[in-house]
C-alpha cells in the first residue's frame, strides 16, 4: 500500500521562539528550521512499515511520498524524509505562512491525485500548535480518524492504533483509507546515514504551486498581534527543605 | 448568539473542564447551552443541568458515541450547529480530537487552545510552546474553539436548566476495540491545587513511584512527569506535562529532576508558586522557580517528607 507523509518545516524544537518588536509574529530570521519532530516520527514509522521492521509485516507498505507545504527551502524538510528512507516528494510552494484548513485542503486534493491507503502525519506542529490539519484532512475525506498513536498495527484493510489519551490508552481500529497521526512514543526516528544522504539526492522532488490545486486557501483569522507572555522571574534558592515548607505556609500553598 | 459547549462527561458527572468551558462560553452570549454525549448520559446531563449560567443541556446517547469516537461526535454535532454562532469544548484528548473535525465540516477554520476571550470574534492563543501569545480574530460565521480550562474559572453550581434529548449519531469507519485507563484515587492532574512531578533523573519506574508517590499522598497532589520519565517509562503517558502534554496550572508544582526544556515549562510556568529541587544549580527549571532546592532528590525528599510531617 501507499503512505503519504505530510511534513512542516518549523522553528527547530532547541530554540526559544522571540516575538518581533513590532508585535506582526515571530522573528525567523537566521533561526535554525527543522522538521516538524511529529512528522518525523510519522516518516520514521512509514519507513518501518515499508522495511517490515518490528511489528509491521513485510510488504505492508510498497511506496512513501512525502509532501510539503511552504517556502522554497522546505525541499530541505522533504530531502531529510527522503534520506530517511521515503520514496518520492512534493512541495506545494507558498510564501504564505497558510491556515490548518487551507492546509487539509491542500492535502485533500494530493490525496484525490495520490490515492493513498494512508496518510501518516505529526498530531501538532511546534509553532502554531494547533493540532488540527489530520483531523481536518479526515473530514474533508469522510475517513476515519486516529489520532495520537503510540502504536499502529496495519493489517486486514484496517489500521489498530492505540491512542495516546487524557487517562491512559485507547485502542480503535480505523478502516482503510484513514488518517493517523503520531505521538511521541510511537518511535525514535533515525538519524539519515550518509549514503542514504547522497542517494536521497537523486529522488524526485516535484514542486507545484498552490493555485495548481484550485482550492481556497484565504486567511480566515486575522493575526491582531502577536505578544511576549507574562514572564517569570527567578525566585529565590533555599537552603534546605525546612525552609521551604516554612516558605510554602507563608505563601499559603500548603 | 447563541454558544453550544460540549461537555467532558466522566461517568455520571462532567469534569470541572466543563465548567470552565462555561466560564468561556458565557464571555461570548448570555446564550450557552450544554451538549453531552455518550450512552446511558443521563446522569451526566443532569450535573451538567446545575451548572450555573447554562440555559439548557442537550443530550445526544448512542452506542456509537459511547466512546466519544470522532466520526460519532463530529455527525452528531455538524446535526446541531444549524443553532450556533460558537461551539466550544474543552482542549482535552477528546476535544483536540473532534473539534478541528467538526470545523473542517462546518468549512471553519478551528481556533486551538484558547486562553483570553478578548470579544465574540477575537481569542488569545499560546503559540510556540507559549514562548508566544497570539491575538486572532475570526472571520467565519460561526466559531469552532477549544479552551485550555487551566486560563478559566469554573462556573459555579446552582443552575437549574432543562434537559432536552437530541439524536445521537451512529459510529463511523473507525470501531473502539478497548482501552487502558491509569487508575488512581489521586486528583486528575489538570484540577489538583498541588502537582509533584517527577523527571529523567528517577531513573526507573520503581524509583520514581517509591519516590514520588508517597511525596504525593501526603499532599494530596497529583503526579506528573517529564517527557524524558514517560518516554523512559517511568510513568504512564497521561502523566507527560508540557507543550504537547497536559497543562496544569496549581496553586503548588514541585519539579523533582527536571531540568525544565521549554516544552516542558509551556505545560506548568502557569502555576501560582513553582519549587524545583535539581542538584544542577544552572539547570532552566531555576528560571522559573520561585523557591529552589540545589541538591539531590535523594536526599531533598526524604528531607521534604520529614518537615511535612
Ligand atoms: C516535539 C517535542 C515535544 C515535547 N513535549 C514535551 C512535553 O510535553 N513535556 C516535556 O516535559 N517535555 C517535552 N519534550 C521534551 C523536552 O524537550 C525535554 O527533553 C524533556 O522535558 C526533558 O525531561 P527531563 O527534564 O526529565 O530530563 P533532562 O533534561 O535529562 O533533565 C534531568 C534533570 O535531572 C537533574 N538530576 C539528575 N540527577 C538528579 C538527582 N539525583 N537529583 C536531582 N536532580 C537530578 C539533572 O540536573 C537534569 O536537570 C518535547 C520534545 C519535543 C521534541
Ligand atoms: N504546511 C504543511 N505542510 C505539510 N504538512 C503540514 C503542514 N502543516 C501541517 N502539516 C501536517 O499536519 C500536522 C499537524 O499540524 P497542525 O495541525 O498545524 O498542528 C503536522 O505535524 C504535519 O504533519
């Protein structure tokens, strides 16, 4: 079956976002960008489903595309999940920073021209941290849904995925084609060896334009401003711990 | 306007989340009504019914959406929105789940994990691990928002709203096969006053529950963890506080071998008082805490135990 793996290039997970003076965003310049870590993850597990490695019988998946939205330089992103092992890439070019929504309809319409049995995404992206583009892309499909996995079992056109929810564990089976998305504990991606670096450079890349798509991808939110939060200051350092049950029952806490 | 909040149901109640929706909720129209889904709700509905401010709760059973299963929640929803300018749940696994599935439905662009209602159109969001607070406004006709509840008040008891029985979808293309709930008689980790949690440096999942447990019952806190202890397994994953974790925000959190990543301060710097006990005096975590112990867990908590008492 085929796997497409959508993936963000974002601010790199080490660094400390600072908002721009003039309160329009946050500043970008000379920040390291990185792959969305989720959607690493979710390119690590289409690339064990295709090997056959653990639990994933061989055979189960014959080809991975990976697919990017944004800037130019977001064919590094697609080169990385190249180099770790997917088959092919697209980017959708855009200069524009686009909603979730614009984004799973961007990716409905890959999927119509794609036909994937799965598409493997990241459940949130760093930056925005919106958590919203797979289920999205899920409703726009009429797909099932299962988000959060920590475990995915691809087997009689079904995927079991065991779901990473507020008090535990919740298991589901989604019939095929559907929508999952990952969480941390689904896997630990590789590291890309350098021969699979230079052999990821002769892999396609196509890049396409967001109009090629013919789907609305107008702002629906107005960004009013972009502000620092209330920060912290640094308190102070107790000696021991009696001191610090004495200075919690002051603060009234205990 | 008129506002529909989907309720958190536990069993034959709803979670305070549920109230701070509501607190939400009632800051855009004096007009809110509850939504609580499940089967064999009745109960749940009828706790939602007393929460003060709610004009009326609607009721929607089904054995499909027993488990709160996206494709359920979401054709049972997109079935009364017909009613609403805003919809509203909390920023739960649940909500985060099937909100952005109801808006994509709707044609809306969702609006995540709100902390502020500045007016009926424009919210305030944590972006960036919460290194960054976003002012947004929304131009679609109808608003579909999940709330961080740790940002809101609950709304009191004492309301007497009706209970109104609506259709309640079947499930979809994705079946519930089973689930693993972490049982316990601590608080929930999102509404306890005080939060212990424990980081890499416990070193094992023994050690962390010899150490952090008792810490725990004693005062009365919740437990928690860093990434680092639940991708160890040290704790289980509903433990994890942090940017893609839960947020908590106590009168108390005491930060036992964490160094304090960024991911992990966007889950808890909202608390009243923070303590950090880390025997590396640089460790970020210092940053943010109002009292710090530089010392060993091995030797601080032991030390903590005895002046509790
Ligand atoms: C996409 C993504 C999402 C993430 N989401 C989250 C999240 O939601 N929540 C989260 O917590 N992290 C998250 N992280 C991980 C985060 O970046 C850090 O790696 C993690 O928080 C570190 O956990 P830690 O502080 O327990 O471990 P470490 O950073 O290893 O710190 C251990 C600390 O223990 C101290 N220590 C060691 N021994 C002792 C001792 N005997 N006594 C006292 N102190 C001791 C050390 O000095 C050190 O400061 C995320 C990362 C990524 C990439
Ligand atoms: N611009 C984009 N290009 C490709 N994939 C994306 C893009 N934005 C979001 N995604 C995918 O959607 C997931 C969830 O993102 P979000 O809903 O924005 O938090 C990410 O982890 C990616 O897999």
């Amino acid at each position: 079956m085929k796997v497409l793996v959508p993936v963000k290039r974002v601010i790199d997970y080490n660094v400390k976002a600072r908002v721009k003076a003039d309160q329009t965003g946050v500043d970008l310049a000379n920040v390291k960008m990185s792959m969305n870590p989720f959607d690493e993850i979710a390119v690590e597990e289409a690339v064990r489903m295709k090997e056959g490695k653990e639990h994933h019988a061989a055979g189960t998946v014959s080809e991975i595309v990976v697919v990017s939205i944004g800037v130019t330089q977001a064919q590094e992103t697609i080169r990385t999940a190249l180099a770790m092992g997917a088959d092919r890439g697209l980017l959708i070019q855009s200069d524009a920073d686009l909603e979730p929504l614009a984004v799973a309809k961007l990716l409905k319409a890959v999927v119509d021209e794609e036909k994937p049995d799965l598409v493997l995404l990241g459940k949130q992206s760093i930056d925005g941290d919106n958590n919203a583009v797979g289920q999205m892309l899920a409703a726009l499909l009429d797909w099932p849904q299962a988000t959060f996995a920590g475990k995915i079992v691809l087997a009689d056109g079904k995927a079991t995925v065991t779901r990473e929810v507020d008090g535990g564990l919740q298991t589901l089976a989604a019939s095929l084609p559907a929508v999952v998305s990952v969480d941390l504990r689904l896997n630990t991606p590789r590291y890309a060896s350098l021969p699979n670096i230079m052999k990821a450079k002769k892999k396609e890349i196509a890049v396409k334009a967001v109009a090629d798509y013919g789907v609305d991808t107008a702002p629906r939110l107005k960004v009013v401003k972009v502000t620092a939060p209330p920060q912290r200051s640094a308190g102070i350092k107790v000696a021991d711990a009696a001191e610090l049950v004495a200075k919690l029952k002051t603060a009234g806490v205990l | 306007m008129a506002v529909l909040v989907i309720a958190d149901r536990d069993g034959d109640t709803v979670r305070d989340t549920t109230h701070k929706t509501v607190t939400a909720a009632l800051k855009l129209s004096g007009d809110v009504d509850v939504l609580v889904i499940g089967q064999g709700s009745k109960a749940a509905a009828d706790a939602a019914a007393k929460i003060a401010g709610v004009r009326k709760v609607l009721l929607a059973e089904s054995a499909g959406l027993g488990h709160q299963l996206a494709e359920a929640v979401e054709a049972t929803v997109t079935g009364l929105a017909g009613g609403y300018d805003a919809i509203l749940s909390p920023a739960t696994t649940d909500g985060k789940n099937f909100m952005p599935r109801i808006a994509a439905k709707l044609d809306v662009a969702p609006i995540s994990d709100i902390i502020e209602v500045v007016s009926n159109d424009t919210f305030v969001r944590p972006i960036y691990a919460g290194n960054a607070l976003e002012t947004i406004q929304s131009g679609d006709a109808k608003k579909v928002i999940t709330v961080r509840p740790t940002s809101f008040d609950a709304a009191a008891e004492g309301g007497s709203a009706s209970v109104e029985t609506v259709a309640g979808a079947d499930a979809g293309k994705a079946a519930f096969v089973s689930e693993e709930m972490v049982k316990s008689d601590r608080p929930e980790l999102g509404a306890a006053k005080i939060v212990v949690s424990g980081g890499r440096a416990l070193g094992s999942a023994e050690e962390f529950h010899a150490v952090m447990d008792p810490l725990a019952d004693k005062l009365g806190a919740a437990v928690g963890a860093s990434r680092a202890a639940v991708d160890a397994g040290y704790a289980p994953n509903d433990y994890q506080v942090g940017q893609t974790g839960k947020v908590v925000a106590p009168a108390l959190y005491i930060a036992i071998g964490i160094s304090g990543a960024i991911q992990h301060l966007a889950g808890m710097k909202d608390s009243k008082i923070i303590v950090a006990i880390n025997k590396d005096a640089d460790a970020p975590i210092f940053q943010v805490a109002d009292y710090g112990i530089v010392g060993d867990y091995k030797v601080v908590v032991p030390e903590l135990m005895a002046a509790l008492g």
